[in-house]
C-alpha cells in the first residue's frame, strides 16, 4: 500500500468515527430532551407546596401527644407575640453574656435558611434555635426514616414516616416556642432559588445530593448570601480533624472533590466557607457499600434512588459525626452574624502551591523554548503562558487528585509536559512571545519526578514508553483519559490528530453537557486565561505541616488541663527566637500541658535609649506566620490546646503567680551539650512542680509556668530523624520578609543571569551565600581570628567561591564596613559580591526599611537558605540555623586543610573556635 493510499486510508477511519460521534451526540441528546420534557410535565402538573399546605401533609393533630398539642398551642401564642421576653432572655442568658446584646440581638433578627435536614442539618438546626435564632426557614424534600434515627438531633420513633422539616419545628418548639420556623418540604433546585431563599441573611447547605448542592452554592455566592457549606460526614470517625475552612482548601472527601469541580466550571474557585474533614480513608475504615450481585441482575439499578440523579449506594455513617459537622456549621453562623471575635484558624487554600507550581511550569517552558528555538536567556524574557494558578489548581486536585500520576505520592507536586513538544513550541506577534503549551499537555508528578522527566524525555527526546515501560504508560493512558479538560488530546498524539481531536472534542463537549445538564453553563474552555506572565511573589511559601511522628508522641502523652506553659522571653535573631520557641513547645509537649502563643522580646535599637526591652513584647508574627504555626500545631498534634495571650485563658482562679523556670534547672550539673535523658523531663518537671507549690496553699485552678529563655538545651537527635526537620517547619517565616526576599531572590537571578528556578529548594550552580559576623569575619588584625591562623574568614570565603567555579557571592552581614572590604578584595578575582540592599528594587527597598534589623535579617536567612553553597560562623545560632536547614549534619572532627572548621558537608561549611559547636546537637534544623 501507498503512503498516499495509507493516509487517505487513515483519514476514512477518522471520518467514520467523527460520524459515528455525531450519530451517538444525536442519539444521547434526543433520549436527554425527551426525558426532560417527560419529567418537566410531571412536575408542572404537581401545585407547588407552600409552608401553609404543609400541615395537612403530615400526621393529623388528633394523632399528635398532648404534650405536642400543648407545645403547639403555646409556640402560637409566642408567634403572635403573647410571649414575656424576659423569659426568652432568661433562657439565653449564657449565650447572651456570651455574644453581647448587640451580638445576641443580631443572632435573633437574622433570617437562616438551613437547606436539608437529615442528620447534620438537624443539629445544625436545633443549635441555632437554643442559641437564640429566632427566623430558621427549614427545607427538605424527605421524610423521617427508621434508618436515620441513628444520627437525627430529635427524632424520634413515632417521627418515622413524617417530613423532616415537620419533624424538627415540633420538636423544637417545645423547646424555643417563640422561634419562627418556616418549613418548605420540597426539594431545593435552583431554578426555585429566588423563591426558597428570599430574605435569606445566611444559609446553611447541608444537602448531599451534588446537583441541588452546586446550584444551591453557586446561587448563594452569585448574590453575595453568606453561605456555609457541610460537606461529606459519610466514612469518617475523627472528630478532631473537622474543620472550617475554604472549599478550596477541602481533601480526602469525594462530595467535597465534586462539589470543587463542579463550582470551577462555573467558574468558582474559592469564597465558599465549607465544614470538612481531613481524615484519610484506610485499610478496615468504611467505605461506600457496593450494590449485591441481586440487584445488578434486576437490572435498571438507578431505579433504586429516592429521586432521579441520586445516589444509589449506601454511604456507611457513624451517627456522631454529622452532629459534630451540623454544630460547627452553626457554630460558625452563630459567631459571623453576631460578630464575635474568634481567633480559630481557618485552613487556607492552596493558592501559593499553585502560583509556585505555575513559576516552576514558567520555568520550565523558558528551557524547552531555549531547546526547541535555540534561544538564549535574554531571548525567552517576557515568555507568557496561557496558564492561570486557578488552571493549575484544576489540574492538579480535580485531574490528578493531588497525586503523581507515576507514583502517586501527594507531595512536592509540579506540572510538566508529557510529551517532548513536536514543532516550535513559541508563538510571536503584536510584540509578544507566548507558550503554545495547551493544558492537556502537563501532567502531575513530584518535583524530582519532574526534573528527571523534562531532563530525559522533554529535553532529551527519549520516548515515554523507554522511560517508564509499555504497561506504566498504558494504565496512565486509561486512567487520565476520563479526566480530560481542553487540550488532553495533545497528551497522547497519533498521526491522525486532527481528526482524533475533532471527534474527541465532540465526545468531550457532549458528556459535559449530560454532566452538567446545562449546555449554558460555563466551562473549563470558557474559562482558559488570557495570555499574561505570573511572577510568583513568594516563593518561600509551603502548606500547613502534619506530622506523624508528633502525632504519635502526642498519642502517647499525659495531657493536663490545669497546665498551662508561657514562652514570654524569646529574643535574639531568628535562629535564637527560632529554636528558642521550639525548644518551649518541645518541653510544652513533653509536659503534656497547653501552650499560649510565644512571644518575642522586640530589642531596642535606638542610642542611648535605656528603655527596658524585655517590656517591648510583640507577638509570633512579628518574625513568623502564626496562623501556620497554630495550624500546624493542630493538624500533628490534636490535643495541644493553645491560647492566643494570657488573656484568653479561662477565667478560673490561678493556683499562683505564674512559675518561672529554665529547664537545665532540673538537672544539675548541666552539660552544654543538652539534657541528657528528655525523655524523663517530664517526670521530672512534676517533681519540681510540687517542690514549688509544697509550701502553697491548693486552690482549684490553673497552674502556669513561664519557660525562660535558655541556651540550646533540648537535645535533637532524641527525637526521630524525620521529627527534627518537620517540626522546625512549623515556624514559617512571616509573608512581608518572604516576599521581599522572593524579590531579591529573583533580582539576583536576573541581574547575574543566573539559571535557577523558583521551585528549587537548593539553586544548583548558581550563586555561593556567606553570612558575616560582624564581631570576628572582617580580616582586621585587631580582631580574633575565626581560625586563629593567618587566614581570615574573608579569604575562605573567597577561596571556597573559587573552589566551586562561581563568580556570584551573596553576603550577609550587620556590618556594611565588613561587606565594603570584601567586595574590594573580591572585585580583582572577578567574584561580584551582592546584598539585599542593592539588589531590591526601589518599591521593596522601601519596605525592606520600614522592617526592624531582626526582621531583615529574615530576608537573608531564607535567600542564603538557596544558596548553592553557604558558609557561616558557628559562634551563634544564625549560620547554623541556616546551614543545619539545608539538610546538613554537623561534624566535630577536624583534619588536614579544615582547621578552625566545625562543619562541612556538600552544601555547608560552618566556621569558628573550640566549643562553638557544642550546642550544634541542640538546633532545630
């Protein structure tokens, strides 16, 4: 056969397939419409109910107990208005001394809507209504089942069989009389929206069906309603891992994943306050129950759904799980609408990954346009990319489930082309360069996983199939294609593209369309970005850290409520606050007590003044991002309970004036290397106690014991390997410093040419970092010598730039003199020395200024934190905290051509005398 016959061949097979689309699109279509226009006369031919209507639905009132008749009549006179208020007050005197008249005042004046009213509902409902909420409209479709007993706030037996909506306003108006309950017994659509949800001030979505719910947010978030979310109480069993947070930020539940996915084709990221739980499915946990063999061979089984796009399995739910989901939802409606100050912490969104995965997706493009175009750096400048963060947060959780599609670790995740691109990859016009990459073209993988795939198959053009094996590329094919947005057909290319991509896009448009069940409604394609370039503006941001090997020391902990530890005199530079407040929460931990925020003691730089600066207290923010540390705290460790201040702890009578202590005051002798056995600190830290208070009168309270401030002492290695570095990241440096130093970072890079990327925790073979102590590194005779030899710091700082074929010298240093004289020396050997202060642009440089010297040092902790190589003095805790960060392991044993060397490794050199070293054993990394 010819090439010419082959391809005329090849062209036929694709037309028969467009063909047989169009035939299958015009069969699908016509079933839909018929169904739907079935099912549109049905309804229209039903009188639609009205809360008035509804009582003759239910059981008649001869049917009701006297008690129901009395509640009954009684609620009718409270409606009318012949209710003392004094009594209603008098039964929400807690709440009211709780939120304040202005707060409670509120509480009862707003309108709520709780949509759906099954199991979270329910208790969604009735706390609300005991809260003091006086105008509940109630709507749900179903009615009380035997089987839902199990987790209903107030059904009961004789309820079975009557509306849920009914069911609750009987119940509780025996307990809230004067309560207005609007009960609507059908189900909500969103084309009844603006009639269910008038004068709606708040709703409360607890449905589980994914199409009212998607209408039901969607609508609330159009029109500006507040609105609060519960997503899926099925399968889980954890109460301590509930949260409110954004339902962008919502995992490890499937309505959750749909319910996101859905609200992005419509456009709708973020903005939505949803309850969800962060419990993970496992090995004998439950799980949604599979229809028997039976059933299957009935046949028709979505015939078993109570309604039409229902589920039909049954989803396995522990009865305690929805009240706790319905009481943090009115919890949250309670405190929002009566403005209560709340200091919880939401759980953020992940929308800093997805701008540092689009920098590291800009980054990469950059090197494939240099490959393909035969560019050189300055040529790929202004590159834009048609990829939005919100594109790259719809790839990574919707299509790839937050995993990496070849080993489906959730971590450290990048985006990167499947396929070395065919042709020019760059499209120039109207003065601009941008990316032809389409979105089906990325895939999700590890950041390691990435690097190795762009090195060899995009770069290198070795095929996918060598890479990974025949089978591996085949299940990822079968198992992505379900999940394709606009441009997935790229992923997978044959020779017959444009007829395979004509048909696929007919398919895909089509199933979207039965999907969604609205051909209007906006999709991903309707959504694709404009062409624009993204700068990440932090690229030192990472999630929230979940420990589990803190989890399982904190498992294994006595915990006391009585105890309470104060961290109050944390000063220094950031490694000093840094380890200083680790070292308290360590001891906090090991105590088994609860934990007030640290604070950090503010120096006082200005001359002469006498002022006294331990009295100049600021909070963690002021170098750290505290909402991450409390987090953090309470995703690896649940029962450390923590008090933002003093003030906040309950009020109940102190045992005492707070207790201070130094932990090496427990052991004495005290070795510098740390205390010897933590593991008995806690014991030991009881018998202090009662040594302290023997002497005391008892009183029923709570103890307090501020830490003091101390030199090093927790001993690391005591602890887990994997401990060490997971919990150093609960202390996240504050947003202000990693943004100014993500700019100077990025001036670096541009102004030196630097080829690094934004996603590189360690920029290889780019620049060497050198912090200088401003008391020993400067080479002036007068001053002790580093090493005690006739080599200064300085010079080994030099020699070790030379050494690594590097001509860029980032520098550290309180002392400008000290930078001035090395920039002179470094000048000659074609080693260009940069700091911070030249390298911001005049905006930043700005607000570099307006930050105290503790809070600048900040920049250079995380920019020498990239440095290909660092080196450091190891007199104090800065140039170890940095290099101990790296990934470095101290050494004490010196050698030929390392005197005066306490550590080197391949990223690291840290210098200084005898002893320098000794509390390395006792840093954080």
């Amino acid at each position: 056969m010819t090439p010419t016959s082959s391809h005329h061949a090849a062209h036929l097979a694709a037309t028969a397939l467009v063909s047989g689309a169009l035939v299958a699109t015009s069969i699908l279509a016509f079933q839909r419409l018929r169904r739907e226009r079935r099912v549109d006369d049905l309804k229209h031919s039903i009188p639609p109910p009205t809360g008035e209507e509804l009582p003759y639905l239910v059981a008649p009132t001869q049917q009701w107990s006297k008690e129901d008749e009395r509640s009954a009549a009684l609620a009718a006179r409270a409606i009318r208005g012949d209710y003392d208020d004094e009594l209603i007050l008098e039964q929400l005197a807690r709440n009211r001394v709780f939120l304040s008249d202005a707060g409670l005042a509120a509480l009862r004046n707003a309108k709520i809507v709780v949509v759906g009213c099954g199991g979270v509902g329910s208790h969604c409902a009735a706390a609300l209504a005991r809260s003091g909420a006086s105008h509940i409209r109630l709507i749900d479709f179903d009615m009380v089942s035997l089987s839902s007993l199990n987790r209903h706030a107030v059904a009961t037996l004789a309820d079975v069989g009557t509306p849920k909506v009914e069911c609750l306003r009987r119940r509780l108006r025996a307990v809230t009389p004067w309560v207005d309950f609007d009960c609507r017994n059908e189900m909500f659509s969103e084309k009844d929206a603006n009639r269910l949800l008038e004068d709606a001030e708040f709703v409360v979505d607890a449905i589980d069906n994914i199409d009212s719910k998607v209408g039901l947010l969607a609508y609330c978030h159009e029109k500006g309603i507040q609105v609060v979310s519960s997503m899926g109480a099925g399968c889980k069993s954890d109460p301590t891992r509930i949260f409110v947070g954004d339902i962008s930020a919502s995992t490890e539940d499937p309505l959750s994943r749909s319910t996101r996915r859905r609200l992005r084709m419509r456009g709708i990221a973020s903005g939505i306050p949803v309850v969800f739980s962060t419990e993970k499915p496992g090995t004998g946990k439950a799980q949604l129950l599979p229809l028997s063999e039976e059933e299957f061979a009935k046949g028709k089984v979505g015939e078993l759904a109570p309604m039409a796009d229902f589920r039909v399995r049954i989803l396995p739910v522990l009865g305690t799980m929805p009240a706790v989901f319905g009481c943090a939802a009115a919890n949250y409606v309670i405190l929002k609408l009566a403005g209560y100050p709340t200091d919880n912490v939401e759980t953020k969104g992940r929308d800093k990954l997805y701008e540092t995965i689009l920098a590291q997706v800009q980054g990469s493009e950059e090197k494939v346009a240099r490959a393909s175009m035969g560019w050189g750096a300055e040529n790929v400048k202004g590159l834009k990319l048609p990829l939005t963060a919100a594109d790259v947060g719809y790839l990574v959780e919707e299509v790839y489930r937050g995993r990496s599609v070849v080993s489906g670790v959730p971590t450290r995740l990048a985006l990167v082309r499947w396929q070395a691109p065919e042709g020019k990859t760059i499209k120039e016009g109207d003065g601009q360069k941008s990316s032809r990459l389409r979105l089906g073209e990325l895939v999700c993988m590890t950041k390691e996983e990435a690097k190795v795939h762009e090195r060899e198959v995009v770069l290198g053009g070795k095929g996918v199939e060598e890479l990974y094996g025949k089978d591996i590329v085949h299940c990822l094919v079968a198992s992505h294609l379900s999940c394709s947005v606009a441009g997935t057909t790229a992923m997978f290319p044959t020779p017959n593209r444009r007829y395979i991509t004509l048909a696929g896009a007919i398919l895909f448009l089509e199933w979207m369309w039965v999907l969604l069940g609205n051909p209007g409604q906006k999709d991903i394609i309707a959504s694709l970005p404009s062409l624009h370039k993204v700068v990440n503006e932090d690229i030192f941001d990472y999630t929230f850290v979940e420990s589990n090997v803190l989890k399982h020391i904190c498992d294994s902990t006595e915990w006391s409520s009585k105890l309470i530890f104060t961290c109050e005199d944390n000063s220094g530079d950031v490694a000093d606050v840094r380890n200083s407040i680790l070292n308290c929460l360590r001891f906090t931990i090991a105590a088994g007590g609860r934990l007030v925020a640290p604070r950090i003691i503010v120096s006082n730089n200005e001359e002469g003044s006498t002022a006294d600066s331990a009295a100049n207290r600021t909070d963690v923010g002021y170098m750290f991002d505290l909402d991450h540390f409390l987090m953090s705290l309470h995703l690896s460790c649940p029962q450390l309970n923590t008090y933002k201040d003093v003030d906040s702890i309950p009020p109940r009578a102190w045992m005492h004036d707070p207790l201070f202590l130094r932990p090496e005051d427990l052991q004495s002798p005290f070795p510098p290397t740390g205390i010897p056995s933590p593991e008995t600190w806690g014991a030991e830290f009881r018998n202090w106690v009662d040594n302290q208070t023997a002497t005391r009168t008892p009183a029923r309270g709570i103890m307090v014991v501020n830490l003091a401030r101390s030199p090093p002492v927790y001993p690391i290695p005591s602890d887990e390997a994997s401990l060490a570095h997971e919990f150093g990241a609960f202390l996240k440096i504050q947003p202000e410093a990693r943004r100014l130093a993500t700019s100077t970072f990025h001036a670096l890079i541009d102004k030196y040419h630097i080829d690094a990327a934004d996603s590189d925790t360690i920029a290889e073979n780019a620049y060497v970092g050198a912090f200088l102590d401003s008391n020993r590194a400067t080479g002036d005779p007068s001053v002790s010598d580093v090493t005690r030899s006739s080599t200064s710091l300085s010079q080994r700082i030099l020699d070790e730039t030379l050494a690594a074929n590097l001509n860029v010298l980032y520098l550290a240093s309180s002392d400008p003199s000290s930078v001035e004289r090395l920039a002179t020396t470094a000048s000659p050997l074609g080693i260009r020395v940069a700091t911070k202060f030249e390298l911001l642009p005049s905006r930043d440089s700005a607000a570099l200024q307006v930050l105290a010297p503790e809070q600048q040092a900040l920049v250079d902790y995380l920019v020498l934190g990239r440095a290909s190589q660092f080196m450091g003095v190891g007199g104090g805790a800065f140039g170890w905290g940095v290099a101990l960060g790296r990934g470095g392991k101290w050494r004490r044993d010196g050698g030929e051509g390392m005197e005066g060397e306490l550590m080197r490794d391949s990223l690291s050199r840290i210098y200084g005398e005898g002893g320098d070293d000794e509390f390395a054993s006792c840093l954080w990394p």
